[in-house]
C-alpha cells in the first residue's frame, strides 16, 4: 500500500476529492433526489447512484492495495453503469421511456434466471410479462450504441475496452501475469502498480460523470463542484487521455 500511495499520491488524492465533492453535492441537494413511484427514471437514477458511489470505493480500495487488474475490471463495471445512467437521462424527452426499457430489461433477465435455477419471481403474478419482455426488447442491446447515444464514445474505447481484455481472461491478459525467463516462468501473483493508474483515472472520470448525471436529472445545485471535479481530474492525469 505504501508504494502505491508513494507512486500515485496526486491520482489518488483526486479520486478522494471528487468523491468528496459528490458526497457533498449529494448532502446539499438531498431533499430533491425523491422516488417518484409514477416516475421509473427516479428509481433508476437513485439506484444506479448508490451502486456507483460504493464500487467507487472498491475501486479505490483494490487500487490502493496494488491490484490494479481487478481495480479495472471493477471501473470497467462503472463505466457501464455510467453509459447506462447517462443514456437514459440525457434526453429529458427520452427519459421516462428509456428507464422503462432499462427496468424491464432487469426484470425479464431476473425472471429468467429464476427459471433456470428452478424457482418463481417474487412478482411473477403481478406483472404482464407479454408487456415487459416487448419494453425490454426495445433497450439496445449493445453498450457501444449506448455509448454513442450518450456521448461517451471515448469512456467506451478507452477503459471499457482496455478493461474487457482483463474481465474476460483473454489470452493478452491471462499471459502478462507472466514474467517469461530463459528455462522457466515467474507469475506475477503479487501486489503492484500495474495498471493502478488507468484504474484511477476510469474512477476519477467515469464517477465525476456519474455524479453530474444525477446532479442533472435532480436539478442539483452544484455550487462549482462539477468544475472543482474536472479540475482535480486535469490536475492528476496531465499527460493522460482522458476518457471524457
């Protein structure tokens, strides 16, 4: 930990920053973040939030212990989430219909999951399922067209895709946890900071995003905290590209 800590210090102290930034943000305007039972796009964009701000901390959490592969497989995860919550909440037109689609999605792929493994959905007999599996055709299927939809074209490219290599053990990936020698092989098993510094910047980026994504929907005041964010991120990661 301390080397990662001695080698990143302005990287990590940025994501601290930003999530401070969120946090804060949050707190001042969380009278307006309400459920609205007759609004699915509430319920997506609150839900998609929490599950973000605690993968942040995962993220950081692995990062800081010098796994940096998984640190971005996780902030691969979060990138989709962000794709996912900006697309639906960048077309106010769109909004309501978008989340629709995205809730139905969950709840056929749950349902079928629920046949598989032998049991029923709590909610098999309160739901028109001819209804949701037609909702939920309509959700593109791919994250890429997503993706452009929602602007984010570069967080798709850049750590979405660098990130797949390592979530599904392609042969690129599983063969750099080798260190080949003359006669035999040396697995790189052990902590490191590989990869710490893509898996920070996906962090800083794709939450600062994700933060700004509810602030909009929500019609947060942000009192300057999206600016403060973009700062911490220009500040950190100089000669890199950011993916926003």
């Amino acid at each position: 930990m301390n080397a990662i800590e001695s080698r990143y210090p302005k990287e990590l102290l940025a994501c601290r920053s930003i999530l401070l930034l969120a946090d804060e943000l949050y707190q001042r305007n969380e009278a307006k973040a309400v459920l609205d039972n007759a609004r699915c796009a509430t319920m997506a964009a609150v839900g998609l939030y929490a599950k973000a701000r605690k993968q942040a901390d995962a993220i950081y959490l692995v990062a800081l212990q010098g796994y940096g592969e998984d640190a971005l497989i996780l902030a691969r995860s979060l990138v989709n989430l962000c794709i996912d919550l900006k697309y639906i909440t960048a077309d106010s037109d769109q909004t309501e219909a978008r989340a629709m689609r995205w809730t139905a999605k969950g709840r056929v792929e749950r349902r079928k999951f629920a046949k598989r493994v032998g049991t029923t959905p709590p909610d098999e007999d309160k739901i028109n399922w001819t209804i949701k599996e037609a909702l939920a055709k309509e959700w593109p299927q791919l994250i890429e067209k997503r993706a452009k939809d929602a602007g984010l074209e570069k967080l798709y490219n850049l750590p979405y895709r660098h990130g797949s290599s390592f979530e599904h053990s392609d042969s690129w990936s599983a063969t750099s946890f080798l260190d080949l020698k003359t006669g035999f092989v040396d697995m790189r098993t052990g902590p490191s900071d590989r990869f710490v510094d893509l898996a920070l910047l996906t962090l800083a980026c794709a939450f600062a995003e994700i933060a700004c994504c509810l602030g909009r929907f929500y019609d947060f005041d942000f009192g300057g905290a999206e600016h403060e964010m973009e700062k911490h991120i220009t500040t950190a990661f100089p000669h890199e590209e950011t993916p926003l």
